[in-house]
C-alpha cells in the first residue's frame, strides 16, 4: 500500500510515520461521517464497483477539512476485491467558498424580503462563524446620536459558574 505525501498532509499526520497512521484515519474522520465512509466502501467491495464519498476530517487542533475520494476495485483472478487505488483531494477550500456563496444569498434574499433585522444579523453571524472554527462574532449597532453602541447579534454562549 503507497499513501501519498498530500494524504498525510489532508489528514494531518507526519510522513515519517509511515503506513502505522492508516489504522488512525478513521479516528481523524468526523464521527458524523464514518457510518457514510463505511457503507460507501462496503457496498463498493459487495458491488466490485467504483465509489466516491465526502466526508469532514477533524484534527487534533479543531480543524475540519473537507474531503473528495474517488476509489476504483483492484479485482484479484478470482474476481474478488483485492484493494482499492483511490484519489483522495482536499476540498475544504471549494466547499468553504460555496457556504459563503448560499450564506450570502440566504442574507440577500432575507433582506429582499424585508426580514426583520435582528433574524438578518443572526444570520450574518452564523455565516461568518461558519468560516473559521473557534470564531464567535457580534454586530453592534451605532445608535442615532453617533455615540452608543447597541447590541444586534452574537453568538450566545452560556457559561455555568
């Protein structure tokens, strides 16, 4: 098996540590996605067929990447599967780009159709935070005099003390 130095870069591992990390993979895979990634390969090796799958890699840090592969059956001579040569891209840049796009029409369309300002704020933030992990926003609103700030949206957290 040959893993290519853009696979340990996806996943965020070291390439010194050689093919000891296939096993880890699945632990850098969103936990929402690993029952997706499993039936698409298993119906691909029942099938003897090609698949593609997306899925969402966490790492350590928080991170999420997004991912494209692309898998094609090795068939040994007796027709079973023997391995798959797969094509795995890193698309958290196309797939961040396109959240801005729909966020974006979202706020427009909310605005064409008079939406209340505070649920367009609210959205406002939500798209902006879903850009960057760890991010939390707020809009202020500057009051008629010029000189006071008010609050108009923000991402609620609650602390328990």
């Amino acid at each position: 098996m040959y893993l290519s130095e853009e696979w340990y870069r996806i996943y965020g591992f070291d390439p010194k540590e050689g093919l000891s990390v296939w096993k880890d993979r699945v632990q850098r895979m969103h936990p929402e996605d690993r029952a997706k990634v499993r039936e698409t390969k298993d119906r691909a090796i029942s099938d003897k067929s090609d698949y593609e799958v997306d899925h969402r890699i966490l790492l350590p840090d928080g991170t999420v990447k997004y991912s494209h592969t692309v898998g094609h059956p090795v068939l040994n001579t007796s027709g079973d599967v023997e391995q798959f040569v797969c094509t795995m891209m890193d698309v958290t840049e196309r797939t961040q780009a396109e959240a801005l796009r729909d966020g974006e029409s979202r706020i427009l369309e909310m605005i064409a159709r008079d939406a209340p300002l505070e649920k367009t704020l609210e959205k406002l933030v939500q798209v902006v935070e879903a850009q960057f992990a760890g991010l939390l926003c707020s809009v202020l609103l500057l009051d008629e005099d010029g000189q006071h700030v008010r609050h108009g949206a923000a991402h609620i957290t609650y602390a328990l003390t």
